[in-house]
C-alpha cells in the first residue's frame, strides 16, 4: 500500500461518506448504524449518570455536524476535538506539564533531549556529516525538546554552523509558547485561523520577497534559525533528523468492530436518550469505505484501530529519507500490532471519558508499529520498536546523569535522580514508550557494520 494510495482513499472516505437521505433523519430513521454499543466496559469514568454531562461550544458544532450528515467517524471526532480552528483542546491552552492534562519526557529531565540530539550526531557523522543539516520536530509541545537538542548541537562547530530548526505546529497558541522558550521573543501572529488560506505566509522576520512556506521565523537563543509551519509539505527538502515524540498517538484513527458479519465501524452520534453525556458510540449496519480499505483481511484481532492519516505522513517521511538522506525517531506508545481498544482520554493527569465534554480533554490512541513499519517496508529501514529506558541506557544516560549531579544542588540532585527514575523505571516510562528509528534503505551497508546507537547495548 503505497502513499499515494492511502491519500487516495483517504481523500475519497473524506468527500464520499456519510451519506445521508435528506428529511429520513427526522423521521428518525437509522438504516445505516446500528444501537449505541459500550466501549471500554471495563474503565470507570468519574461521570453522573443521573444528569447529562456539561455542554461546550464544540459539543454544539458536533452536535449541528452530526444533525447534517449523520454519524461521524472517531478520526472525524478525533479531528474537531484536537484541532478545531475555534475550540480544538490544542489550539488556544497550554496543555503539558503539571497545570495541563499530560506530561512528557523532556519536561522531567534535561537528559532526554540531550540524548536525542547525541543520537542525531552520531548517526549524522556515520555518513560524512552532510550539509546543511536540518532538524525536523512534529509538533514540538512548548518547544523544550528542540531546546535541548540546541543546546548539543551549538556545542560543536561542525553542527552548530550548519543546523537549522523546522517545527511543524498548527496551533497557534503552542507556538508562540515554542518560540519564547526557544528564542526568548514572540512575534504576532495574524490570521492563522483563516483555515481557507492554507498557504498564507506571514514572513514575520523575512524579506517580503522569501518565497518560503512558513507562517513564522525567528533565531533561537543559540543562534539557529527557526520556522514554523503548518504541515510537513511545507519543509524545506534536504538531509533531515526527524522527530516525533508523542505525536503520532494524537493523528485520527478509524475504529472497527469484528462481528459475525463481518469487520463494522464504530462510529459516533448524538445521545438525547437517557445517559451520561450528549454523544455515544453507535456502530454501523454495513462495511464503511473505511472498514473495506484499511482492516487486513488476514486480521485475528476482535476490534481494530487504524490511522490512515499516520500512515500517510510516515511514508512521507521515508520517501523524503530516501530522496535526500537522513534519519528519523518516533517515540509514542505504542504497540507492534497486538492490540485493538486503546482510544481513550486524559484531563488533569487522569482517564477521562472521551466524549464527555469534547474539547476540554486529549485524545489519544496507542500507536501500531507493525502497521507503519508495513507501510515503508522496501523504502525504509526500521530499527525497534524498543522501550525508552532500554533506548536511554544504551545511550548511557546514567553516565549523563552522573555528570550533572557532581555540579548540581542538593535540591537539583533530588530532581534529576527522579527525573533518571521516571524516565527509565519499568514501572513508570520506561516501558510504556517506545523508540522506532528510520533510516533510507542507502545505509543498510553502513549499519550493518554500525548498527544505531541506542538499538544496541554499548559494547
């Protein structure tokens, strides 16, 4: 299955379906989905079945969408709730870190990003340290790990004259939030909600006559430059390291339901019955484009979650690996296809409902590796997935931890070995996420003499 196939598919499932009868759905006829199903039977969501839980400005669109067209997709409900331009949960909040609903790696240690970048390095000077050298991150959070890996790559003449930084990011709110930790200053962003000019470029700090894609453009407190964009077709072409730390666990997934007649999508609808919430899961009469398309017919599993969207994007980046050169990291949670029911939601560090209150929690779904490795395999080298801690010690991040303790607090001292511990613990990070690398299939010859640091123990 090729890239241009999914985009296919994906593009004609978008404009194609659902199709509904006009006037029949205010009869009150289902002919295409079936009674609402319970998912997650076991999972006890804080909620009070006796009263509807509460009503915000997206519920309403949702709600409106749905009266229109029918029931929706989970990767259509993933989308608004995410990404809505007006009331997406990442397009106008801070949602990481202690006040927000999720905490990530590099917010809890300095170590992790440092370590990212010395993988970079290393795996940029096996192949005569090209240049220039761009460093790519998919969606960035508040910028802290691309901060780090600065930090690494400004240390080394080689790297620090050559590198640049390119942050894909479509809310607005987050990048302002990257562009002061990285660069100190914020610039004014305008009109990056028209979502009908895709392409409109602001050139903030560039000449009216930059032909880039980017909405925004700055120098970092290290003196690298930085854009922004809003999709990764706007990147400029060239040797890449490419990262993606929590983010594939975000892109929409279709949701599928094996039945005796065969594989049925799990869609959503308006719930005006007597329930906990205003919408709930329904399931469709029939196959989907959807359920046709993307489910194996080899497939074993009961239920099945799909991400068409992180396909699509994953092969773009091995196809870009293969034409320009470069490496590429994707740490999620995830999977190497074992599992089927991994959609859910997070609000205030804890299981949520996902669709109790759309647009005050993140969704996310467990990434499959064994799909996205399918998808490149001939085009792409894979190495993983692994756990983290096993990456993180196979970048002896114990040594980097005992170099920052000989000259740290008695406070810091404290941090960082917390910091050491969640991050590599079995019992907390270390074994939930996962490292998946990608290289062109060029370098088979070199990493077969030299494997990728960080797949491998040190000798």
């Amino acid at each position: 299955m090729n890239v241009n196939f999914l985009t296919r598919i994906s593009h004609t499932i978008k404009n194609s379906w659902p199709i509904k009868l006009p006037g029949l759905w205010a009869l009150g006829f289902t002919t295409w989905f079936s009674a609402d199903i319970c998912l997650h039977p076991r999972r006890n969501y804080s909620s009070n079945k006796q009263e509807k839980s509460r009503e915000t400005k997206l519920l309403h669109h949702l709600r409106a969408r749905v009266t229109a067209t029918g029931p929706m997709t989970v990767a259509e409900y993933m989308k608004e709730v995410l990404t809505n331009p007006m009331s997406g949960y990442y397009m106008h909040r801070d949602v990481i870190g202690s006040s927000g609903d999720v905490i990530t790696s590099q917010e809890i240690s300095q170590m992790f990003g440092e370590l990212i970048a010395k993988w970079f390095l290393n795996e940029w000077t096996k192949v005569g340290k090209p240049k220039p050298l761009y460093v790519v991150e998919l969606g960035p959070g508040r910028g802290t790990l691309s901060d780090d890996m600065l930090r690494v790559f400004s240390k080394f003449s080689d790297s620090r004259e050559v590198v640049s930084l390119h942050l894909v990011e479509v809310s607005p709110h987050l990048s302002q939030l990257q562009e002061l930790k990285l660069c100190g200053t914020v610039s004014v962003v305008k009109d990056v909600l028209e979502a009908e000019d895709r392409h409109r470029h602001l050139h903030l700090h560039t000449s009216p006559e930059s032909e880039e894609n980017f909405y925004k453009h700055n120098i970092t407190k290290h003196g690298v430059p930085v854009s922004w964009y809003r999709h990764l077709e706007d990147v400029p072409h060239g040797f890449s390291c490419f990262i993606a730390h929590e983010f594939f666990d975000a892109l929409p997934i279709h949701k599928f339901q094996k039945t005796h007649e065969g594989w049925r999508e799990i869609l959503i609808d308006i719930d005006d019955n007597v329930g906990p919430h205003h919408l709930r899961y329904v399931q469709s009469r029939g196959p989907t484009p959807a359920s046709k398309f993307f489910v194996d017919p080899k497939e074993t599993r009961s239920s099945v979650e799909v991400s068409p969207e992180s396909g699509v994007l994953f092969q773009d980046i091995a196809i870009r690996l293969e034409q320009e050169g470069g490496c590429g990291l994707v740490v999620d949670y995830g999977h190497d296809g074992s599992k089927g029911d991994t959609f859910r939601a997070f609000r205030h560090h804890a299981l949520h409902d996902p669709l109790c209150e759309p647009g005050t929690a993140d969704l996310t779904a467990d990434v499959d590796f064994s799909y996205l490795k399918k998808l490149v395999q001939g085009r792409a080298l894979t190495y993983g997935p692994i756990p983290q801690g096993m990456f993180l010690e196979n970048m002896s991040i114990k040594a980097s931890l005992e170099k920052l303790l000989k000259s740290a607090s008695p406070e810091l001292q404290k941090q960082l070995k917390s910091g050491y511990e969640l991050l590599v613990s079995s019992e907390k990070m270390g074994d939930k996420l996962k490292f998946l690398a990608l290289f062109p299939t060029d370098m088979q010859e070199i990493l077969t003499k030299i494997p990728p640091s960080g797949f491998v123990a040190p000798p």
